[in-house]
C-alpha cells in the first residue's frame, strides 16, 4: 500500500505573483524615495551647519572686536578720569597746604592782638597828666581795628577754602568711584575676551536673555562719564583762582600789618621822645625849683634875722620912751630924742610889719614852690613810669617782627614767594 505525504500551509491569504511583483516595486520606490529625502536631508543639513559655523565665527569675532573695543574705549576713559584725580588731588593738597599757611597767619594774628592788646592796657595804666589820647594810642586803637578786620577776612577766606576742599573730596569721591567701577568693568571684560567655547568656565545660565534693572544705554552711560568730567573740571576751574587769592589775601594782609605797625612803632617812639623831652625839661624845672626853694629858705631865715633884730631895736625904742617918760617937772618936754625915737619907734612897727607880711609871703611862696615840687616829683614819676611803659611796649611789639617766620634775607623771602624751595639743592 503506497504512503501519501500531509502538506500544511499558513492559513493566512496567499499573494499572487502579480501581487508580489507590485510589492518587490513598491518596496524598491519606498527606498528610492528615502534615499532621495536622506541624501536632500544631508545636503541640507551640511549646508546648515557650514552657514551655522561660519555665522557663529563671525558673530564671535565681531563680538571679540566689540569687547576690545569696549576695553579700549574705557581704557580711554579710566585714563581721563585717573588724570582728573591727579588734579583733584594735587588741588586738595595744595588748598590744604594755603589753609593751613592762612591758619598759621591766623595763629600770629592772635599773638598780634594779645601784644596790642596788651600794650593798650599797659598804656592804659599810666597816671596823672601822661593818661592821653596821643597818636600812639590812636595808631594802637587802630591796629587792633586793622588786625581784627584782617582776622575775619581771613577767617572767611579759611572758610570758603574748607568747603572748597569738602567739594573736591566729595568729587574726589566720585571720580574713584567711577574709575573703580571702569576698572572693574575692563577686568570683565578682558575675562570675557579670553573666553572662548573650549574654555572649561562656560555653562548655561539662568535667563541669559533677561535685562539685569540696573542697565542702562550706552549714551546714558557715555553722558555719565562725560558729566563726571565736567564736574570735576567746574571744581578745578577755580582753585588755582582760590589758591592765589589765599596767597594775594595773606600777603596783603601782611603788608597792612606792616605798615600799620610801623605807623605804631614810629608813633611809639615819638611819644617816647616826646616823654623823654617833657621829663628832661621836668627834671630840669624841678632843678630850678630846689634852687630857687633853697634861695627863699636863706631868704626867710634873713628876713626873719631881720624881724629879730627889728623886735630889740623896738624893746630898746619903747625903753626909752618909758624911762623917759619919767623924767620930773618941766623936764619931760617932748624935745628932739623924745620926737626922734618916737618917729623910729613908728618907723621900726612899720619895718615890723612890713618885714612880718614878706616873711608870710615868702612863707607861702616856699610852700606855693613846695607843692609845685611835689606836682613835679609826681608828674616825673608819672613821666618815668610812662616812658618805661612805652619803652615796654616796643619791646612786647618787637615780637611782632621774630613771629613773623625765619626769613631773614630778602633772597630767602623770594624763594619762599616764587616756591623755589624744591628746586635749590640743598646747601
């Protein structure tokens, strides 16, 4: 018996050739077509990535190009900026220099008002007839009114210079700022130019594209700096000005005072001389006036002789009258003697007296020239105390020429006006 053979198939639909030749095509088309789109695709995309790569450098380079630029640009404007600080600060320390020399004047300024002021009240207490209102005490009074005026001036001056100075600080300030911040910003930016997309430092951030709030444009940021200049160039303007005007105003100062003591002084010395001729004349009166008091003394002790001698020539006349009056009878005539020694017994009272009233002047005369001796010896004194008092008063006054400084010579005093002391070398 012969075997037959069990055949199987999928029961799943079958395709016919036809079928399968369309089928073989279509998947042949299918790949055909992703070939093409794959081949457009790379092209496409080679094309972008060249485009992107060439853009990308060159958008780096003209950023790099930017940056230096902005660091150049900046670098411009930290240099004016550090040259206006320069100037700012040599003008401080030479502001500062001028007040302190206008603060040193000042400090003479009150050694001179307490000498003046001391000399008046040493004039003032002089005595007796020296008390006057003479042309030293006029030019005094003056100088003290001279000083004084002088004083506030210079105060004022001191004070307008130290606001001055607060102004240039707060500038100063400023400027410091603004080159910090410069500095600052060139230090970034320098960083930024060194960086490029091999660098180990760069990552994503947060919000790259936002805004930070304290940006401002670059014309606000151009007209900040341009008015940081302008103000520390107002400031500057005037301070050589100021400077000059301390200088002017010390110098001025000190020629018044000058002046003006020398009137002083000169007025000193002529009332010195003036008292030292009232006082010779007063000690030569006073002289006279011992002399003359000695020769009325003789004169009194001789009239006064004379009065003694007039008493006993008038006991002797009254004697005789008396004895004679007792003579008896018709001997008591008023005969010759008897009219004789009447008529010099009248003339001896008459003599009396007259030589009784010249002993009371001369008596007062002595002491008339007494009293005018003691007046003398008084105003001598007064004379004496006034001239050392004046005398005093221009030694208190020659301070006035020692506080001045140390320059002796006018050469020195010119080297000190043009400040010419760093360039002479030292001797």
């Amino acid at each position: 018996m012969s075997g037959s053979i069990v055949t199987f198939e999928k029961p799943i639909k079958h395709l016919g050739l036809a079928d399968w030749h369309a089928h073989t095509w279509g998947t042949q088309q299918t790949a055909n077509t992703r070939r093409a789109d794959t081949f457009e695709l790379r092209h496409q995309a080679r094309q972008l990535r060249n485009e992107t790569r060439i853009k990308t450098e060159w958008d780096t380079y003209h950023n790099d190009v930017r940056l230096a630029d902005r660091i150049t640009e900046l670098g411009r404007w930290k240099e004016t900026l550090e040259e206006q600080l320069k100037r700012i600060e040599s003008d401080i320390k030479s502001l500062t220099d001028e007040k302190a020399a206008t603060e040193r004047e000042l400090d003479f300024l009150d050694i001179h008002l307490s000498i003046i002021n001391e000399c008046i009240a040493a004039r003032d207490a002089r005595g007796g007839s020296e008390l006057t209102y003479d042309d030293a005490d006029t030019e005094l009074k003056k100088e003290l009114c001279v000083v004084e005026g002088i004083k506030q001036m210079l105060i004022d001056r001191c004070q307008s210079c130290w606001e001055k100075i607060n102004r240039l600080e707060e500038v100063k300030f400023k400027v410091q700022l603004d080159i910090n911040d410069k500095s600052e910003a060139i230090e970034i930016d320098k960083d930024m130019l060194t960086l490029d997309k091999h660098c180990t430092g760069i990552s994503f951030k947060p919000d790259p594209l936002g805004v930070p709030r304290r940006s401002i444009s670059h014309q606000n940021w151009l007209e900040h700096s341009r008015y940081t200049k302008l103000l520390a160039d107002n400031e500057l303007a005037d301070t050589a000005q100021m400077r000059e005007a301390l200088f002017i105003v010390r110098e001025r100062a000190r020629n018044n005072l000058k002046a003006q003591r020398e009137t002083a002084d000169y007025a000193l010395r002529k009332r010195i001389y003036e008292i030292q001729r009232s006082k010779n004349e007063v000690q030569w009166q006073g002289l006279q006036m011992k002399e003359e008091m000695q020769s009325t003394l003789d004169e009194i002790i001789a009239l006064e002789a004379a009065f003694q001698d007039k008493t006993d020539a008038i006991k002797l006349a009254e004697t005789r009258l008396q004895s004679r009056a007792q003579r008896p009878g018709y001997e008591a005539s008023r005969d010759e003697p008897e009219m004789g020694i009447r008529d010099e017994l009248t003339q001896l009272l008459q003599t009396r007296k007259d030589l009784a009233d010249k002993i009371d002047c001369a008596k007062a005369t002595y002491n008339a020239l007494e009293d005018l001796q003691v007046k003398l010896n008084e105003g001598l004194e007064n004379k004496n105390h006034a001239l050392m008092t004046d005398l005093r008063c221009l030694d208190l006054r020659a301070r006035l020429k020692t506080e001045e400084g140390t320059i002796n010579t006018e050469t020195q005093r010119n080297i000190v006006l043009t400040k010419m002391e760093k360039e002479i070398p030292p001797t």
